[in-house]
C-alpha cells in the first residue's frame, strides 16, 4: 500500500483491520516497525519468552527485508515486556543471533502489566534507516 510517498507491509492478521494499522511503515530512508509480537503465519504463539522473542525479531527481519533492509539498518528497538528478568535474559543471550553488533542499536526495555495479546510475553518497536 502507497499513500504520500509512504509504502506500507503487514502480515494479514485480523488485529491489521480491527485495530487499522500497519505492521511497518517507510518514508524516505527510515522504517518504522509496530510493535511486533512472536506469532506464526497463522497469529499463533509459541510458549516461552525465548520462544517468543526469536519469533518476533523473525518477523522484524521479514518485514525489514520487504523494504530490502536487514537487522544492521535498526537504530532503535524498545522492548516491551511482562516480565524484565526473562526478556533482559532472552535478549541479552541471543543478540548475536539477531544483530551482527548489538552496540550499534540503541535499546531500551519497558516493563508493562499487559499486552495486547492473551499469553504474550513480549513486543518490540523497531526503528531502522538507509
């Protein structure tokens, strides 16, 4: 979808047309990622918050790569999440399978008493640019 010089990406989940947004949003050199949680194709997820958090940095990589971007294009991420110690272990054990330089992203990680999903763990915002 084009409008004003913006392209848009989504999965086709339902919560895209309830709700109405997209999942990611570029104009000019920059993406703007929604938050992103770890559902499959079919907006089913996975027990676990390492589960959780490698399926939803998948989905950030295939909605980057719609724009022929990849993870090292990611300046910013916010990670939003139910439990802080399971999410900062997560992310900090597995940053190398999500980033070629971890350091080169700027993070920050909010903890939060709900998310929009039953049974979701985490959710990550993403900012990249060219």
């Amino acid at each position: 979808m084009s409008n004003k010089n913006k392209n848009a990406e989504g999965f086709g989940m339902p919560w895209e047309e309830i709700y109405g947004y997209s999942q990611a949003i570029k104009k000019g050199n920059t993406v703007w990622i929604s938050g992103q949680l770890g559902h499959n194709e079919k907006g089913e997820l996975p027990e676990g918050m390492d589960a959780q958090m490698k399926q939803t940095y998948a989905n950030i990589k295939e909605l980057l790569s719609r724009f022929g971007m990849n993870m090292d294009h990611v300046v910013e991420e916010v990670i939003y999440t139910m439990d802080m110690t399971t999410a900062f272990d997560a992310r900090k054990n597995f940053k190398k399978e999500y980033y070629s330089d971890p350091k080169m992203v700027a993070s920050t990680m909010v903890g939060v008493t709900g998310l929009a999903l039953p049974g979701q763990l985490v959710e990550i915002k993403i900012i990249a640019t060219e």
